[in-house]
C-alpha cells in the first residue's frame, strides 16, 4: 500500500500499476503473511485463529467435533475442541445377543502439521484426549477413558473465509461399564471394558476472519 486516505486506498501491485479501491467497499484486507493466494482469488490461510466445525462417519460411529485452533507461518496447527461422539459395539452370549451403545462428551487438544501447502492442503493430524463416556439406556457405571485419533486430511481453497474440509482419521477410544439387556430371557446384565476402533471418515468446514 503507497497511500491511505479516507475517500481511497492507492496500491501497486508488481507490475508497478497502481489501483485505486474505495475503502468502504473493501471487506477484508489480508496481508501476504497470513493468507497463500492462487488464481481467482481463492486463498489458504498460512496462520490466524481458525474454528472447526465437522461430521465424521464410521461403522460403528457417529462423531461431531467443534474445535478452536492457531495456524503458526504456514505448517503447524495446535488447538483443543468438544465433542459428541455415539459409538456401539455388539456381543453374543449363550441365551442372546446384545448391542451396546455408549455416548460421550470428548475434550481434547490436537494439532496438524501441513505436509503439503499448494492447492489442495495435505497435513497429518493427531487428537489426544478423554472421552467423558455417559449412562444411557443400555448401559450403566459409564466410566472415562483416553480417546486417541490419527490420520490424513485435505483442506480446499476457497474465495471465502470458510473453507472446507475431508479427513480420513482412525479412532481408538476406551470405555468401561455395566451392558443392561432389556431382554426377557437375558440371565443378568454384563460388564464390559473395550476399545472402540473406527475408521472414520470427516467432512467439515474450516472458518478464518
């Protein structure tokens, strides 16, 4: 920028021409350390306070994340988020089968590292945290436990401040407690202590100022 004013802002771009913008028709002003900028103006964000917003889909899982995070010069990403997360596992015994379903309320704290910054952002990214699994009507004497996740995911530029994303993550979360079969012919309810592993896959949107 050469000039600022109230009425106009005066910029030379490379060539040396210079453009001259009303400020009040200017919604955002980025600067080149922020933001990777390609054709048609779309963008990455190369580091800022970025929220999370995402669905992911596996077998036995449902899972939604919303997670608060800072981008540092193009590369690393920490942040921590909540969750909701509705996992099931099913077993048989001699007289029935059953299937149980534990939900919990996740805290945890990720972080990403970029390993690929042109159109399509490639990163790696890790989540570790606690599960806060929950009683619902199919089990009882829920108690926590460590909730680890790890996978690949791509992020696409965009011409806006939301930008979308899909992750292909593998999940491990552990949970204990009491399995209340609501059958006639079930002998007594059952103790379990397992580890739900899933393979999901994430669809979310990733909001910048």
């Amino acid at each position: 920028m050469v000039n600022q004013s109230a009425k106009y802002w005066t910029i030379v771009d490379y060539e040396g021409d210079s453009n001259f913008f009303n400020p009040d028709r200017i919604a955002k002003v980025y600067m080149p350390h922020e933001i990777t900028l390609f054709k048609r103006n779309r963008f990455h964000y190369k580091e800022g306070i970025l929220c999370n917003h995402s669905l992911g889909l596996g077998v036995n899982g449902v899972h939604w994340n919303l997670s608060l995070n800072r981008r540092f010069s193009n590369k690393y990403e920490l942040g921590f988020g909540i969750g909701s997360h509705f996992n099931r596992f099913s077993f048989n015994t001699p007289n029935t089968s059953h299937s149980v379903a534990v939900h919990s309320f996740p805290i945890y704290a990720q972080g990403k590292y970029m390993l690929r910054t042109g159109k399509k952002m490639w990163y790696g990214k890790l989540r570790l945290g606690w599960a806060n699994n929950t009683n619902n009507s199919s089990t009882s004497n829920a108690t926590d436990g460590m909730l680890v996740e790890g996978g690949l995911g791509l992020t696409f530029k965009s011409r806006r401040k939301i930008k979308r994303y899909l992750e292909f993550t593998q999940y491990f979360s552990r949970a204990t407690g009491t399995a209340q079969d609501l059958e006639d012919n079930a002998l007594s309810d059952i103790g379990f202590k397992v580890w739900f592993v899933n393979f999901m896959v994430t669809y979310g949107i990733e909001i910048g100022r």
